[in-house]
C-alpha cells in the first residue's frame, strides 16, 4: 500500500518568496508562508584549495561550511552552487569521518580550471550527530534483518521537515550572504549513504527547488523498503532535470570483510537495487539524456571512493562545455586545449582504442619536458560527459592533470597494467603553452 509520505510527495514544488518571482517556474506566495528567519555566526574563515573557506555555527555544534572560489565578489554575478549534506565530511581529512574527505573544493577548482564547469560555490551542511538519521529518513531505519544492528534503535521520520529548513532558512540565508544564485537551474545537491536518502527525497518532495541531484551510495538497505516504494509511487510527478545516481560493487564486504557470505547478498542487494531505482527513474521519463548511473565494481561505502566518482558527477551536474575540441577519430585530447603551463586540464581518452583486456582498467602514464619533469601514472575514470557531447555510444576516460609552471610539451603513453600502448615508440605528446 501507498505510503502516507508517497502521498504527501504530490504536494506543490517548492516556492520561493515574493521577491523571486521573477525566476521563472516557482510561484510566489504570501510571505508568511516563508517565514524561517536565521542568522549563522561565523566561526572562522580560511584559505582553501585556491578560494575560502567560511565555517558557520547554525544549531550548536552543527556547522555550514560554505567554500567560494578564488575571486568571488558579492557584487559581481551571482555564483552557481553545489549543496552537499553531511558537511563534517566534505572538505578537510581532519574533521571527517574515517580521517578522509570528500575533497570537495579540490575537485572543484580543478574542473573549474580546466574549463570543465562554471565557476561555483560549495555549501556543506553539517549532519545532526546521533540524530542524523532522524533528519534524513523518512522512518526510523531498522537493523536490515540483524545486518546493522548498530542502526537498531535509531530514530527516523523528520525528512519533511529536514527538507523544509533547508529550503526555507539555510538556502535563502545563504544566497544573500555569499551572492549566490537564487535561480534552481544554478542550484544542485547532493548526499551520500543516508545523506544520498535525503536527497532523493528532496528530489520528489521539491523537483523544481534544485536542477540537478547526485544520490551516491543510497543506503536503500535502510527503511524496510520505504524508499523505494515511495520512488515506486512517485510514477506521474516531476524529477529534477538532471540526475547522478551511484553505488559501489562492495558497499557492505569492503569495510566487513569478515562478513562472509551474508555479507556478499548484502552487497548483491545493494547493487540490485540501485540499478532498480535507475529503472524506476528511466520508466518515469529521467532517460539517458537525464540520468547518469553506474555501479562500480569492488567500491566500498566511505568518501574515498565518493571522493574519486565526484568529478564525474560535477561534470554531468553542471553540464561539461562541448566537446568540439575534439578532432573527430583522436585517440586522446584535452580539456582546455592546448595545455597551459601552471594550469588543471583534463586529459580525455577513447577507451575503443586503448588497451583494456577483460578486468583491468586503463592507466595513462606521462610526464612533461621529454619525461623529465612530473612523471606520473594515473588511472582513467569514466567522464560522465553529458551523452550528446560523447561521440556515438563512447564513454569518454579522463585522467585529472596539472602542467607544472615553465613546461613546454607532454609525452605520454596508454597501458592497462600489462600491455602498452607507446604510438610505436615514438610515445604521445601534446604541446603546452605559457600563460
């Protein structure tokens, strides 16, 4: 039966105040209707990955970390804005949980040199401790038959809520203080494990308040089932425009290797039901054109393997600039194109024309100066290219480079761990400009 969260999840987008109207779908209503006044006192503020970082205190010890790219001037245009939940783990090793970051800002600002994205802000909002479940599930999460007996008595039931004081206090709050952009289309957000949860159900609570979600690692274990018959029951309404769904190979064993082999149907259902999720997406009209979803083999759950799927999932959010760059046939090419010396590029490869036996991933080893400078070996992850910027039905591989200061040219070569792809050996070279 219909859940009464599914039913609640036909209620109108989310309307912004009076004063927005002038932004296109979302219709204005009375002002006392908006009504969530706040104010966050900043704790601190410090250089980060080339732009600040501002550290807000907004209910106790629960902080908003809002990163600004190098050279954002509040009377300038207004900056798109990546949302992010579960603040804590987003930006510093030292602060996360498990010693590691998301690295949120450093992808950022690589992609942002390289082209790849607009320039952009990133907000990270803090989860709520031992209550953290409380605000991102719809019920209390339960045990999964005994395979989280640590989730056994945590509450659930306040994601409307949750969703509500983001959209009515911290969004606005935060748009006026940072200049960022009030317009959906420049909004997205994203979450992970129950975080990924939570956004997913902002997306069907409010389609219309974020143009873009990234649900990664969804604990769909999580709910006896709730969430997926609510995706299930939310057949006819909208989604967001564009939506990045992902899950690890080994969500479960990887960090319970002792698990055996309920530990292996735990991750057997965790793959299975992303991938039906991703069908119930397709089914609903979230195409390929819309929806870019993958499973990795033999990922964990934890943010070093959401923080090496993150570029990929900013590429397709915020929609890569085309691809004309490209000469038709080419192997390999970059992003921006030539290479700048002192500069981030990416490095795009065509994976039809590398070596890739069954089972091993391709690797692009290069260096710069003839192999005297920076050399290094780098895997090449899938791009996420939005699909019409992809040549036919090419998944584009890309490896995250930076061309150190003075260089004048870059050599490289493809392998796959074993084979070697070396042009013959003459090695690849692209040239590299100054400035």
């Amino acid at each position: 039966s219909r859940s009464p969260l599914a039913s609640s999840i036909g209620c109108p987008p989310f309307i912004g105040p009076p004063r927005r109207r002038s932004h296109g779908a979302l219709a204005a209503v009375a002002e006392p209707l908006w009504g969530m006044s706040i104010d966050l006192e900043q704790v601190s503020v410090e250089d980060h990955c080339g732009g600040q970082l501002f550290t807000l205190r907004w209910e106790g010890e629960r902080m908003v970390r809002a990163w600004m790219p190098p050279g954002h001037d509040l009377s300038a245009e207004p900056l798109p804005c990546f949302w992010m939940q579960d603040g804590q783990n987003v930006f510093r090793d030292e602060v996360a949980f498990g010693g590691i970051s998301w690295g949120a800002a450093g992808s950022v600002m690589h992609l942002i040199q390289a082209g790849c994205i607009p320039s952009m802000a990133v907000i990270a909002v803090d989860h709520a401790g031992v209550n953290r479940s409380f605000d991102y599930l719809p019920v209390p999460p339960g045990d999964w038959g005994g395979m989280r007996q640590d989730m056994a008595a945590a509450r659930g039931g306040n994601i409307e809520v949750y969703c509500e004081r983001l959209l009515r206090g911290l969004l606005p709050w935060a748009e006026k203080r940072f200049n960022l952009s009030p317009d959906p289309k420049w909004r997205a957000l994203g979450g992970s494990s129950f975080g990924g949860i939570a956004t997913l159900y902002m997306a069907m609570l409010h389609p219309d308040a974020f143009r873009c979600v990234m649900i990664e690692s969804p604990s769909f274990w999580a709910c006896d089932g709730r969430t997926m018959q609510d995706v299930r029951a939310h057949a006819g309404k909208p989604w967001p425009e564009r939506v990045y769904l992902a899950m690890g190979g080994s969500e479960y064993t990887a960090t319970r290797p002792t698990a055996g082999a309920a530990g292996t149907q735990c991750d057997a259902f965790l793959t299975q039901a992303c991938e039906e999720c991703a069908a119930l997406l397709a089914a609903q009209g979230v195409g390929p054109e819309r929806l870019d979803w993958h499973v990795e083999p033999g990922a964990a759950h934890n943010e070093r393997d959401w923080r090496r799927r993150l570029p990929r999932a900013l590429r397709w959010l915020f929609g890569a600039p085309s691809a004309a760059e490209n000469s038709a046939g080419e192997a390999f090419w970059s992003r921006p194109s030539p290479v700048r010396a002192g500069c981030a590029f990416e490095l795009y490869a065509d994976p039809s024309k590398l070596p890739q036996p069954c089972g091993r991933q391709p690797q692009v080893r290069l260096g710069f100066d003839s192999w005297s400078r920076d050399v290094q070996t780098l895997l090449l992850q899938p791009a996420g290219l939005p699909r019409q910027e992809a040549a036919g039905d090419k998944a584009w591989l890309v490896a995250m480079v930076v061309a150190p200061p003075g260089a004048r040219d870059l050599q490289l070569v493809f392998t796959n761990g074993t084979d070697w792809d070396n042009n013959g050996g003459k090695n690849y070279e692209l040239p590299v400009t100054q400035g």
